[in-house]
C-alpha cells in the first residue's frame, strides 16, 4: 500500500446538491422489488445453475411475493433461453408476475431476446449500455459521448419496433432503460442519454418506463448516491417527465455499504429496488432485499414479501446455488440472534421474562433489548438466542436453563450457576451445550447426596391441630440407614426439626420456591430452598426435582444442607 499522500487514487467527484432533502424523510412504504437472481445472482456463481435449477428457484421466488423477476439473458447462452421458453411454454409464470430480460444495446441480442419472449403474457425488456468517462475510454476506445448516447437511442427504436410485434401477439410489454455504471457517469450527462432514450420510448403516465440507475460499482458514500438519485429526479420533474417514470436502483458492495445506499436512494425517491436474496453477486455481492425487506418490516412498514420462514428460504437458496450464508449475515445467519455477553444475555432474558408474564398478544409491540425483530415472525426459534461460552453471564445460563429444561431459578441463585458454567467454558475453551449447562447443574445441586439423602417419608396432618403435621423419615447419613422424626406447620419445618432432633441443624431457611414444569398432570415439580449457615451466615441454594411437589421441596432442602456441609 501506499503511504503519506496517495496519489495512486483520487476522491470520485459527486453532486453538488445544497437543497437536498432526503435527509428530512422517513420510509413509509415498500418499493416495487426486482429479483435479479437469475440473471446478475447466477452469472456470479462458480456453478451456475442448471435449467431444473433455476426452475425451482423462480417458484420461490414467486411463493415469496416478487412481482417482477429478471429470468436471464436470453441472447447469452442456450442454457438461458431453454430456461425462459420453459418458464413460457409450461405455464409456470403465475398470474400478476412480470419476467425481465436483459440485453445489450446491440441488434442480434436485441432480436433473439425477443425471440424467446414469444407466448409471454407479461415482460419486462431491460436494454443497458455503458456510459460511464471510464467504460467510454477503456472499454469503447475512446468513444464519444454522442456516440455512446446513440447506441442507447438505437437500441431503443429496435425494442420499440419489436415490442409492438410482441404486443400485437397479445404480450404486455413495459421497457426498462440502465445506463450501466450510471454512479461513475457523470450525472447532466446519464440524464441527458436517459431522456434521450425517453424522446424514442414515448413513456406515458399510465405505462411509465423504469430508468434503472446501477451502481455497478460502489465508488461513492451513500449519502453521495442518494444525493445523485434525488438531483436525478428533481431534473426529471423539471422537464415534466418524472410522473412517466419509476427510478430503479441496482446498488453493488463494493465498499460494504450497498444497503445503506439503498435505503437513502429510496429515501431520495426511488420507486424501484433490484436486488438478489442475501446479496449473491458480483466481486462483494448485489443488494441483498431480504435485509433491506425486513429493514423496513421492523420499522412497522410491510415490505410486501413474505420471509416468515426464513430458515427454508436460506435452504433451497444454499442448496441450489452453492452459496452459503455466512453466521453473523443480516437475519438469516446462525448466529445473528444468539448472544454470547453476559451484559446481553441478562437484558435478553429480562425482556423476554417480562414479554412472557405481562401475557403480551403476538402482535403487542416488541420491546427486546439487542432483538431488533421477534426470531418467531421470520421462522426462528428462540432456543438459539443464548448460547454460553467463557464470556457468558448468569441471565444467559438462567435463560438457557429456562428455555431448554423448564427451571425457572430464583435470581439470586443465578449467580452461583453462572459462575460455575463460566468456569467449565473457560477450562475446555469452548462453548457448552445445553445438555452439558443441565448436567453441570445436576452435579451441583441434585446429585449432592452426602452427607443427607432421603430414602422415603411418611407425613400426615396432626387431628388435634389442622397446622400441625408429623413426618417420619427414612434417610442415610454418611451411608447408614436412620429414621427420623419431626413436627411442624408444613412437611419442610416437620423435616428440619427431624434433622434438629438429630443435631444436625445448623443454618435456618430464608427462601422457598416451586413451579411446575411443563403442563400436564404428569409433569415433575421443582422446588427451591435458600438456606444461611448459622456460622458465618454463607448463604446456600438447593434444589430438587420430582414429580411430587412436597418431597421436590424435601429434596430442595437436602440438597442445601449438603451443600453447605460440603463447603465448611
């Protein structure tokens, strides 16, 4: 790389626009969207697609909700043809949805385009040409502006020329104009090749022409192209053509920020939005419309598209194009609704908890700290939020517990779990499971059976006092089998004062909780006891599960005891 001054790279000039007003505006509807999946999403893959393939990709591309779909560039390959004649001669277009074509301004590819429309009922002819300074130097030898502005004009008579053959046939056919790297073209002039291209199309307000405006290479901050996308269209509305027109945008990724451009083009104006599903594309990708979709989703706005089981579209659209969604990607990625963070865990689980118990409608507003959209409503569940590792908190191996095995711990015991997780995560240098979180739990509280444990009990109500009850009790101390006895107001105080009668008792119960888990009534219960030393006044949680509320209780207790026996 080069250092101090760089002289190997110049700042792109951009809009001088001093009156600009998109920054003042807020989304408030859905663009038209345009999958080019299969067109400018194939052409970037490794292994394009067969015919099969790209069958099953526009069926779900269509179950989604796209309207508009660019099938391909007929004039390109045999492979690309037999797909469109497909497509046409099976009936497999439903009803409302209209197929885009791509072809360069040059008549033999103008003419077997059309070729391959035939039988269509709706169509979209999309004619690109480059015009950026660049393209015209490199790429065209030097060509002059006029002559750059003329390939477009001729290749807009001949679309207009063979669409109303088509037309005549009984299609529908709408145009749509791209002067390719329109970002690098100098602006008066993409404005001036654009209305010259209008002057032949003859656009109306009723069949308006789509001016796609590609950012095939991302040179530009996105505050600079939404800048351009409004100054465009602010001249098209000058000359009295905007009513005629809807501005499409087509941003790449090359800087990264093809999103943010989208969303402060359309902000700008734009009516349109070509893109692919997670932004497969050339070099850094094309736009990815199911972010941008759901983008406008959170913001209460109905993107029109249906991702409500996002996992199955990520599925088909790994298995078919060879791709793979990287885990921390926008919504679909594994991760991207798990948190490893203490500080997030306890918050996630706080929203959660409180979502839960205030009884919220699923369509109540969704107020979860770091979970911008509820993972339910695009077919994600929430066992995957939190995951724990070394970095982890106690809120997070709390939820985990909660979420997987139905035990709800009292908060202050969260402490004492999280800790002992945390030190496990560390230990192995990974993350744990579920199941290896759950049996690290039952090592610490339900398989602590010494000193005490509980072998059986007997336990009824005293006649001459309905608050009295007598409990026997066979247990093991140190492996020897005992019975004991005891009386109290409940079958815990009536076990304590056995254990007193014994000279065991050293601590006092402070807490006393239980739930069911599950539903049913089959279901086990779990108890929870919080007792304090009376030697130095450490605090000690137990726990014990059964399907017997009063002996889950019992077992809470025990398993206090042996664990502040154990830790003298």
């Amino acid at each position: 790389m080069q250092h101090g001054p760089i002289t190997k790279y110049r700042p792109v000039p951009h809009v001088v626009l001093k009156d600009r007003t998109w920054p003042d505006k807020t989304h408030t509807r859905a663009p038209v969207w345009c999958s080019v999946d299969l067109r400018d999403g194939n052409q970037a893959l490794a292994i394009p697609m067969n015919v099969e393939e790209k069958l099953e990709y526009f069926a779900l591309l269509t179950r989604l909700g796209f309207k508009e779909i660019e099938v391909g560039f007929p004039s390109a390959s045999e492979i690309e043809f037999a797909f469109i004649r497909r497509l046409i001669d099976e009936n497999r277009i439903p009803d409302g949805v209209w197929i885009q074509v791509l072809t360069q301004a040059r008549e033999h590819l103008i003419r077997r385009t059309f070729e391959s429309l035939r039988g269509a009922k709706h169509a979209i002819v999309h004619l690109y040409n480059s015009t950026s300074a660049l393209q015209r130097k490199i790429t065209f030898g030097d060509a002059t502006r006029q002559q750059i502005k003329d390939i477009a004009v001729n290749g807009t008579k001949l679309v207009k020329e063979l669409s109303q053959g088509l037309e005549a046939a009984g299609t529908r056919v709408r145009f749509e104009y791209s002067p390719e790297s329109f970002t690098d073209t100098e602006t008066d002039y993409a404005l001036e090749v654009c209305e010259a291209v209008m002057d032949v199309w003859q656009p109306t307000e009723r069949e308006p022409i789509i001016l796609n405006l590609p950012a095939t290479v991302e040179y530009f901050t996105p505050n600079v192209h939404a800048d351009q996308i409004e100054w465009f269209g602010r001249e098209l509305k000058n000359h009295g053509r905007r009513a005629k027109t809807l501005i499409s945008l087509h941003t790449h990724n090359d800087r990264g920020t093809g999103i943010a451009a989208t969303e402060l083009a359309l902000l700008a104006g734009a009516d349109r939005v070509e893109g692919t599903l997670f932004g497969n594309g050339e070099r850094t990708g094309n736009l990815d419309i199911v972010t941008v979709a759901l983008n406008l989703y959170t913001q209460g706005i109905d993107p029109g598209l249906d991702f409500s089981n996002l996992p199955a579209v990520r599925a088909t659209y790994e298995r078919l194009t060879r791709m793979e969604v990287p885990a921390r990607w926008q919504y679909a990625g594994d991760l991207v609704f798990t948190a490893f963070s203490g500080s997030h865990q306890d918050a996630i689980k706080k929203g959660m908890d409180r979502r839960r118990t205030a009884h919220s409608k699923p369509f109540d507003h969704w107020e979860v700290p770091y979970l911008p959209i509820d993972p339910q409503d695009i077919g994600r569940t929430y066992e995957a939020i939190i995951r724990i590792n070394s970095q982890s908190g106690k809120g997070g191996v709390a939820y985990v517990l909660q979420t997987e095995f139905g035990l709800d711990l009292p908060k202050t015991m969260h402490p004492e779990i999280g800790l002992a997780v945390n030190a496990t995560a560390d230990k192995l240098a990974r993350e744990l499971t579920p199941s290896e979180i759950k049996n690290l739990f039952d090592e610490m509280f339900l398989r602590v059976t010494k000193p005490l444990a509980l072998v059986n009990y007997d336990v009824h109500a005293d006649h001459a006092s309905h608050h009295q009850f007598n409990l026997v009790a066979r247990v093991e101390w140190d492996g020897l089998p005992r019975e004991i006895r005891g009386a109290g107001n409940g079958p815990i105080n009536a076990f304590v004062q056995a254990m007193n009668s014994q000279g065991w008792k050293n601590f006092r119960v402070l807490d006393y909780r239980s739930h069911a888990i599950g539903v049913g009534s089959a279901t086990d219960s779990a108890a929870y006891v919080l007792i304090e030393r009376e030697s130095d006044r450490v605090k000690f949680w137990g726990c014990g599960i059964d399907t017997n509320i009063e002996q889950a209780g019992l077992l809470a207790l025990i398993s206090a005891f042996n664990r502040a026996r154990e830790k003298q």
